[in-house]
C-alpha cells in the first residue's frame, strides 16, 4: 500500500505533468497561430508591396510614355511648322534652312540638340542649346543610336516606331541609350518638303534627329510630378526587377538601370504589426484584433491610392474633364438605366471650329490654353447631372440626362454656340472661334452607345458640312451614307464572289477617228435592290473597307477574259493607288495574265500621278516590273495633279492621257487649248503616245487631231458599252465614219 505522501507526489507529477503538457500544448498553439498569423500578415504585406510597386512601374512606363509623346507633338509641330516648309521650297533651301531651325528651335524645341539630316547623315543644319552646329556634333550622336541616318549598324537595339492617333506605324521614332557616362533620349521624325521643292527632288527623304540628356533635375521633376520617390539612374543591376527599367547601350548591351524607391505599405503595415504584437503579446483577442485593425488600415490606404489612379486614368490631363474611357462608362451607364427609368438621354459632340488656326498662329501653348478655357465655359452651361468631356483634339461630348427633349438639347445647343462664340483671351489676344454641334437622342434614335455616337458624329459631319457654327440633330436621311457604306461592305464582296459586276467598255479611237486602237474597262454594279449604283458612290467605299483589292482584280480578271477575242485591241485597266501599293500587286498581275492567257503587250494599266509621288522607289521598281513582263503603262489624268516632269523622265510610261477638265470648256485660242498643246507637244517630244480623254464634239476632235494627239476617247465617238457592242464595232469599217460626218 502506498503512503499518502507517495500518492501526493504522485498526483503532483501528474498534475505538473499535465500543467507543462497542456501549456506545451497551449504554446505550441499559440506559436502555431501566431505563425500562421505572421505568415499570413508577411503574405499579405508582400502582396501589398508587389502590387504598389507593379503600379509605380506602370506609372513610371506611363510617365515615359507621356513624356515621349509630348516631345513628339513638340517636333510635329516643328516639322509642320511653315517657315521650315518655306524654307525646304525655297530656291536656295540649304542657305536658309539653319536660320529658320534656330528661330523655329526656340519655340518649339524641349532638346539640348537638333539636327536635319538627310537619309545618309548629311547634316544641312543644326542647333546645341542656342548654338548652330554642324556635322561634328551629328557625328558625336551617331553611338547612341545604330540606327540613325548614316550611322553604322552594328547589331545594336534599333529605335521604336512610335504609332500615329489609329494605332499604325508613324513618322517619328525614338530611343533612351546610356553610352557608359550619360543617359540620352533621341527621337526622329521624317519631314516632307513641299511637292515640287527642289530639296525634295535631288535629297528625297530628310529627317530631323533631336536629343536630350537624362539629368538628375529631370530625374527629380518626373519623381515630384508622378510622386514616385528616388528615380535615378545607376549602373549596377537593381535586385527587385519591378523597381527598375533597364536602359540599353548603343550595341544592345545593357549596362545603365532606371531606378526609383517604391512606396512599401506592406512594411509600414509590419512595423506597426510588430510594435503592436510586443506591447499586447499576451492579449490573444486583442493582437488579432490589432492586425485585423491594421490589415484594414492597409487596405483602406490601398483602395484610396486605387482611387486616386483610377481618377487619373479618367481624367484629361490638359482640361481636367473626364477623358473619352469615362464617357463612354458614363453613356453606358446611363443607357443602362433607360429601360427602369423610362427618361431619355441626348449625347452631343462638339468640334471647335478655327482650332487649327489659332495653333497655327499662336502656337501649341494657345492652343492648350484654349482647350481649357472652352472646358470652363461648357462646365458651366451644363446641370449637375449632366456629363461634360474632351473626346479628343478639339473635340467634346456632352451626356444630357434630364431636360424636355428634344427642345432641352436645342436651348443647350444655342447657349454652347453663344458662349463659344464670345471671344477668347488667349496670350492677351482676343480670339474668336465658333463650333459645330451634332446631337442625337436615345432611346429614339438608338440605345446602345456605339450606335448613338455614330449618329451624333453623323449629324455632327451634317452640321460642319452645313455651314458651321450651327447644330444639327441627326435625321433619318442622314443614315443614307451609313447605309451606303454597309450595303457596300456587305453586298459588294458577294457581287465579287459570285460574278455579279460587269464591265463596260469605252473605245481609244485613232486621231482620224477611223479605227478603234483600244478599250478601257469600266466596272459597273446593278444591285439587285438598289439598281444601277454609280461607280462614284462605291468605288470610294470600297477603298475605305478594304475590298478594292479584291474589286480591282476582279476587273482584270474578267477584262482580261472578255478582251481576249479581240485580237490587236489595247485594254486598258485602271488601278487603285490603294491596289498599286500592295505588297503582292505585280505577282497578282502577272498571275492573272497567265491564268486568262493574256497577251500581256496588250495590257495597259493606267496609273494616277499620286501613285508616283507616295513613293517613288517603290514605284519604280514595281513599274519596271511590269514594263519586264511586256505590261505597257499609261499616266492618267495627266494635267490635274503634280505634274513633274521629273515623272515623265524617271518613270516608264508608254502614254499619257489628257485629263477631260481641260476640253471641258476649252476653246481653241483660250489657255485650256494652250496647255493642252503644250502637252501634247510635250509626249510627242518625249516619244510618248498622247491621248486624250472627254472628247464630245467635232471641235475638239478637229484641235485634237491639228495638235497631233495619238489617240482620243469621249462620248462623240461612244460611251462606256457592253462587250457585245465592241464586236459589233470591230466588224465594221470605219464605225465612227458617219458620227464625224453628222457632227
């Protein structure tokens, strides 16, 4: 039997034992918890840290962004500006051209240098800060970039093309190298020469290089402007890759970093956590409590900088109205409550009218100060339920929610025309613009927003067309072009498909009128609803769509299978500048020539003089293409263009055709009649055939045949007719014989 003593310590063991386990127990607890709550608050902050310093990359990608394109707006408006233009249309460009950069860098210019290059580097003028320079300093940009006119190549990063308003390729281009010693942003631009211009013609293409180095002052606005702490540029790679934005040398290397200090809330949030867990650590309840508190706390500071980002992407930075995404939430929002609340809503898009003429004139800081005077003075002509915003350029929307429709829209309308028409003090000059307004009503002319801002641009188009300085609301016989161009896109490309056009056929006759020499082909549409549609109304849309590719070598084509049987005839087909310009227009050609068995000598394509001058190399070389394959080449519309005779020279035209405007209201001593025998005069002399087109009476074709033109073709002879009509033509002897007699 066990003494009491024994059993006491016994019960004592037993009982410390159970103390010590079920405090090991309860520790280990604790510590568990505890873990898993430090676990889950390191988790969070670290979130917290990765997702502000993702957004402050974002921001700094966006700074850069904006401050790229600021300075390419700067040097567009340099290279459009007209004393520079007058300059490069001079007679003696090359003289003037560095003063009018340094009176044009001044106003424009926010570079430490520019430079006019041509596409081989030669410098024909330059400015460093308000210095002339000339090739030496051109040179010494040449290793920050590989790529700029003249410089070597050598395998370096190339610039980036920077892409115009619709998301294509622009003319400007830009870099950020760091050469070892110092960060340099360069940008590009290509500048056309007037038309014409003798720079234009011996030169070609000429760029204007521009460049600015990175500083710390710089380095130190962009960080207090975007309220981004420490952005610098260091030279040993940053260990957080969200922190930093590497900047490449010239050979594609990189050995130069952007880097800034990210905000932390994650760590502020552990540092309070920490402070807190010391002094409550023995409160359970409450240090979960605390870090509950504080996670909140994190997350209301991270809401309310969502906030602040989100209001800065909504916003138009120039005039501080809702930018274009917030208009349209707005209208989509809006919309969405029609069907509850059975109101109407009306949009209206204003464009300002002599907007370009007061940049022009006054330069792009009046331009800015007017935008934001126009957004004051239309804030304060709308209610507070209605929504004021910049679309873009000179352009704003307006989304009246309450008011009598549809006279609400027209007492809004008149009071924008009043208050915009008041004139504008911009840089101590009064200056006076007016608009034009387009709006258009939902639910009763639509319901969705796509729809109500094509109708309210279509009236807006109807109001600025109208006169300007007007509003309009959209009317149903507006929606004739929209549905022109729909019936267009939807039927033409079946009418392709399935054979559905047809062609007409007008004859080149000989200059005695007695023989036919050839044919141009004339597409025509007979819609089976709409009837015969002109070719005016669609081959423009067709150009807008996409489909004249198709369109066009659907007119080979058949030309091509129609004119075969007439043996000795010229076809004569028209081309697109659009078709001209694609990338596969020769090997098209020439496939279908041989899929027709076309004789290809008796093919000739009439060009345009705009097809030549968008770009001559490409041109050429796709002319002498054809010309290899025996297609002959004929310059349309001659007369009414540039009319170079650097055209007729480099390119190889077998013909040209007097434009029909000049035998319009030609009379045989006036100067139409001079000019057009100074062309004929001028394709004779170049061993050109000369034809010429819209002759219609017996006149004409009398002054046609003295001055010696080779061929003519107008409605005094024939119209455009049906293949079955030329045969019918070609089996006669002389078919014209007794039209010249009648005339």
């Amino acid at each position: 039997m066990s003494s009491p003593a024994v059993a006491k310590l016994t019960n004592a063991d037993a009982s410390a034992r159970m103390l010590k386990s079920t405090v090991a127990t309860l520790g280990c607890a604790f510590v568990m918890v505890m873990a898993a709550a430090v676990a889950v608050v390191l988790a969070i902050a670290g979130d917290a840290n990765r997702l502000e310093a993702e957004r402050q990359r974002d921001r700094i990608e966006a700074a850069i962004e904006s401050q790229v394109r600021l300075r390419e707006l700067r040097f567009q408006s340099l290279a459009a500006a007209g004393e520079l233009q007058n300059s490069l249309a001079g007679p003696d460009p090359l003289l003037t051209l560095q003063t009018a950069l340094a009176q044009l860098g001044g106003r424009f210019l926010e570079f430490d240098g520019a430079y006019i290059v041509s596409s081989s580097g030669v410098v024909f003028a330059g400015i460093e800060g308000n210095s002339p320079a000339g090739q030496a300093g051109y040179d010494a940009l040449k290793h920050f970039s590989p790529t700029l006119p003249g410089a070597r190549n050598a395998g370096g990063a190339p610039m980036v093309r920077l892409p115009d308003l619709r998301g294509g390729p622009g003319t400007a281009a830009w870099s950020l190298t760091h050469d070892g010693f110092e960060t340099v942003s360069v940008m590009t631009i290509d500048i056309a020469p007037r038309r014409g211009s003798l720079l234009s013609q011996l030169l070609g293409p000429i760029k204007v290089v521009g460049y600015r180095r990175v500083t710390d002052s710089i380095l130190s606005e962009l960080a207090q402007r975007y309220r981004i702490a420490d952005i610098r540029i260091v030279r040993t790679a940053p260990s957080d890759p969200l922190s930093s934005r590497a900047i490449p040398s010239a050979d594609g290397t990189v050995r130069a970093w952007l880097s800034w200090a990210p905000d932390r809330p994650g760590d502020a949030m552990l540092r309070q956590f920490a402070w807190a867990l010391a002094g409550v650590g023995l409160l359970f309840a409450a240090i979960f409590a605390f870090v509950v508190h504080r996670l909140r706390g994190a997350a209301d500071q991270i809401a309310v900088r969502e906030g602040q980002i989100q209001r800065l992407a909504g916003q138009d930075e120039l005039s501080l109205l809702p930018n274009r995404r917030t208009f349209d939430l707005r209208l989509d929002q809006e919309l969405a409550h029609l069907g509850r609340t059975g109101a109407g809503l009306a949009v209206l898009l204003i464009d300002l009218d002599r907007f370009k003429a007061v940049n022009d004139t006054y330069g792009h800081t009046a331009g800015d100060e007017l935008i934001r005077q126009v957004a004051q003075r239309l804030s304060r002509l709308v209610r507070s339920g209605d929504t004021v915003a910049r679309i873009g350029g000179d352009e704003f929307g307006i989304i009246q929610t309450y008011g009598n429709f549809p006279a609400g829209c027209a007492a809004l309308g008149e009071r924008i025309l009043a208050s915009l028409t008041e004139p504008f003090v911009i840089m101590g000059v009064a200056t006076t613009i007016g608009c034009s307004i387009g709006i258009a009503l939902a639910p009763d002319d639509a319901t969705d927003r796509e729809t109500l801002l094509r109708l309210a641009d279509t009236a807006l188009y109807q109001s600025k067309h109208g006169g300007r300085n007007r509003y309009s609301f959209f009317e149903a016989q507006m929606n004739r072009t929209l549905a022109l161009k729909r019936m267009v896109e939807e039927d033409l490309r079946r009418a392709i498909e399935n054979d559905e056009l047809l062609l007409h056929y007008q004859p080149q006759v000989s200059v005695d009128g007695a023989t036919i020499v050839g044919v141009e082909a004339l597409v025509r549409w007979n819609h089976p609803e709409h009837g015969m549609v002109p070719p005016a109304e669609f081959i423009g849309i067709a150009e807008e769509r996409g489909l004249i590719v198709p369109l066009s070598e659907w007119v080979l084509r058949q030309a091509c299978k129609e004119a075969k049987r007439w043996e000795g005839i010229r076809l004569a087909v028209n081309v697109s500048p659009i078709q001209f310009r694609h990338k596969d227009f020769v090997a098209n050609v020439i496939r279908i020539i041989d899929e027709t068995g076309f004789d290809p000598t008796r093919l000739e394509l009439e060009l345009t003089e705009g097809v030549v001058v968008d770009d001559a190399d490409a041109a050429e070389a796709a002319m002498m293409d054809l010309r290899a394959h025996g297609v002959g080449l004929a310059l349309d519309d001659f007369g009414t263009g540039y009319s170079s005779l650097i055209y007729l020279r480099r390119f190889a035209f077998d013909k040209i055709k007097i434009d029909r405007s000049f035998l319009e209201y030609m009379e045989t001593t006036g100067e139409s009649a001079i000019l057009v025998h100074s062309i004929a005069h001028l394709g004779r002399a170049l061993g050109l055939r000369v034809c010429a087109e819209g002759v219609e009476t017996a006149e004409q074709h009398r002054f046609m045949q003295a001055i010696g033109c080779h061929e003519l073709q107008g409605f005094l002879f024939s119209k455009g007719v049906p293949a079955d009509e030329i045969d019918r033509l070609l089996t006669q002897d002389k078919p014209f014989a007794g039209i010249l007699a009648a005339a």
